[in-house]
C-alpha cells in the first residue's frame, strides 16, 4: 500500500511566492511594453506634427518675409517711379492782352495770380484770374522812370514769398540794380538800390573789359530766403554776385557763387528747398554757342555741394531756364532752345558787319526729370524760333509758363496729373 504523500508547507509557501514573482515580472515587462510604445507613437506623433508645424510657421514666415520684401520692391518702385508719372494736359495758351516783354505769372499764397511786366521803361503789375485767361488784364505801373532817376527798366524777375510779392530790376545801362517789395493789393512797399555801379577787379572775373568794367545787373535771378529775398546778378566768366536781403531789403550779405566746376552763364535761376538753393544753371547764353543745362546744389549759406549735368545736347544752346518741383519731387523746367549752335571747341566765324554775334531767340521748350533727375520727356511748345525769357510757376495742379515773342507774351496753363 502506498503511503499517501503530503506536501511540505514549505514548498508550497516557496512555490506560491515564485509564482507571484513571476507574474509580477511579466506585468511589470508588459507595462514597460506599453510605456515604450505608447512613447514611441506618440513621440511620432508629435515629432511628426511639431516639425509640420515648424515647416508651417517656416513657411508663413516665408510667406511673410515675401510679402514684406515684395511690398518694399512695390513701394520703392512706386517712390522711385512716381515722380516719372506726370502728365500735362495743355488747358490753354493765350496771348495776354497789354504786355509785350517780361511777362511772369506768379501765385501768392492766396492762390491769387500777379502778373508782372515790362511797358516802355516801366514796370506793369495785374491780377489775374486763371480760370478765365482770355480776360484784359487791369495793369497797373509799380514803377515808372520818375521812380529811378528818368532810366528806363530793362529786365525784371518777379517772386512771391514771406507775404509778399518781391521783383528785381535793371536799369537800361545795365550797371544799376534794384530791388522792390510790393503787398497783395499792388501797393509798393518799398524800394532800395542794391546794387550801383559795383567795379570789378582782375581775379573776380577770368577778364575785366576796361570799357565797362561794372558789374551787368541784367539778366538776374531771384529767389526767396528765409525773411527776405537774394538776388544774384551775372558775374563774367563765373557765376554770380549775390545780395541777400532781409523783409526790409538791406543787405545782409554778398557772395560769388561759380567758378570752376561750378562756373555758369546768364540765363540761369534758382528754387529755395530745405536744405539750401538748387541753381538751374545753364552754360552760357550765347546760341551760336553749344549749351547744356545742369543743376547745382548750395546749402543754406550758398555753398556749393554738387553738380549734375541735366541735358547737355550736340550743336543746341540751352538757356534762359528756369523751373519748378512738383509735390511729388518732379522737376519741371522750361528754358529756350537754340538748335544749330556750334559745338563745344568749335569757334563760330566772326559777325558780319552790323550783324550780332548772337542770335536772337529760339523754341520754348520743356523739359522733365524725376527725382533722380533722369529726363522723364521733352515737349516743344512754342516753336516759332524767336522766343526769349521763359519763366514757371505751379499753383495746385496746374503749371503756368510764360515767355515773349514778336513783340507778344503767352501764358500758357497746364494742368498735372500722375
């Protein structure tokens, strides 16, 4: 008979307890199987959607920066560009009743128009409505030969700044210059002499010509300064001679601009801005001399700081200029145009007996350059071949020129767009 075993306490204890262990082990290895695959994933699956949404906001940030720099090419391109986009429409050209040399048209602050012109030694002054140009203007003499010793006027500029209308003037003699204020009304001011029989001296001028040796005070220009005006008077051979003035016309100061790189003819005219004077200078006046048309840059005490040849055009004479910018920096400047005039170097043949060694007139012509001073276009308009003394203004959107010829004066109006 079998002896019937029994299990030992013991063993069972010990059984029971590895049992326990190794189901242990197994949950603990199963967790840690879920744990790594559930990092795993989902370490994919962020990986996956982090780097999809750094390629995203990589890609905006493209996007954006593309925008950005292309909104910038638009608007450089735009500053760049737009001064280049005016247009003219011609809205008129008339014939101004009562004026036959000289003629300005010039604004005030108002947007009231003067004009100013030249009469048998005197000079004539009107309002002037640019809406009806057709009108006879009511002139009236601001200043007759009683005014400057019997002489007679002979050339003239005309300005409006600080309140007031501003003209300088020569005398027929050309060797005595004034200077005249007058309020809005055609009231005159005041009158001063600026300038009177002034001697230059060898090594002001490259030559001193002993049979007239004072300096011209025709062909002037003027231009507004901070409380007054300065006129310049043509220097031989070098620029000019300037004459600040103050609101009451003493003078402040004189100084020689020209000369060198800087050297420029008669004919030439200037346009105040912030940062000093901008000199439309033209080489020389003289037709049958080749002539171009530069822009010359002064601070605010007329130092000259750069120089930049604007047209410069083979066998023409560019000259009597002057100009205006538009609000969006577009220069407009109209000048007389002589074309047939001997190149640089060459020398014209000498006169005829009784013949001017200069001719006398040309085309009116206008020319415009954007703010980088590139020649936008060229219009022609008077083609006549016997005009003189072009002179712009600007009142809002409409551009008014002025000139003489055959005895007549034209103002022309323009109206601008970009």
């Amino acid at each position: 008979m079998l002896e019937e075993i029994k299990p030992n306490p013991t063993s069972l204890k010990l059984r029971g307890t590895r049992k326990s262990i190794i189901k242990i082990l197994l949950l603990v290895i199963f967790v840690a199987l879920l744990i790594g695959g559930g990092y795993f994933v989902c370490s994919k699956y962020f990986t996956k959607n982090t780097n999809k949404s750094v390629d995203n906001s990589s890609e905006l940030n493209n996007q954006v920066t593309s925008s950005i720099k292309q909104t910038d090419n638009e608007n450089t391109s735009a500053t760049s560009d737009f001064s280049a986009n005016i247009k003219f429409q011609n809205l008129s050209t008339q014939n101004i009743d009562g004026a036959s040399l000289w003629l300005f048209a010039v604004p005030d602050d108002n947007g009231q128009v003067i004009l100013s012109t030249e009469s048998n030694g005197s000079i004539k002054m009107a309002k002037f409505d640019i809406n009806n140009p057709t009108q006879k203007p009511t002139w009236k003499t601001i200043i007759s030969n009683s005014d400057i010793g019997g002489k007679g006027v002979a050339d003239h500029w005309h300005e409006f700044a600080n309140g007031y209308h501003w003209l300088a003037f020569s005398i027929s003699e050309a060797i005595t210059g004034y200077a005249l204020k007058v309020d809005r009304d055609l009231n005159k001011v005041k009158l001063a002499k600026i300038a009177d029989k002034i001697t230059l001296k060898e090594g002001e001028v490259p030559f001193v010509n002993p049979m007239n040796p004072y300096l011209p005070t025709n062909d002037m220009f003027l231009v507004p300064d901070d409380s007054g005006v300065t006129a310049g008077f043509y220097l031989p051979g070098t620029g000019h001679r300037l004459f600040r003035l103050d609101s009451d016309l003493n003078l402040l100061t004189n100084k020689d601009i020209g000369g060198g790189n800087y050297a420029h003819g008669n004919g030439s005219s200037a346009l105040k801005d912030a940062g000093g004077f901008n000199l439309i200078a033209v080489d020389n006046m003289n037709q049958l001399q080749q002539g171009g048309l530069n822009l010359i840059k002064f601070n605010s005490s007329w130092e000259a700081q750069s120089k930049t040849t604007l047209v410069d055009i083979d066998k023409t004479n560019i000259g009597m200029a002057s100009g205006v910018y538009t609000d969006q920096g577009t220069l407009i400047i109209n000048a007389r145009v002589y074309e047939g005039a001997y190149s640089k170097g060459e020398m014209p043949p000498p006169p005829s007996a009784g013949a001017s060694l200069a001719q006398d007139g040309g085309k009116i012509k206008r020319f415009v350059f954007d703010s980088n001073y590139n020649l936008i276009s060229t219009e022609e308009i008077y083609s006549q071949g016997d005009a003189n003394r072009p002179h712009t203004s600007i009142i809002g959107e409409k551009l008014l020129t002025t000139w003489d010829a055959g005895g007549k004066t034209y103002l022309r109006i323009d109206k601008i767009s970009y």
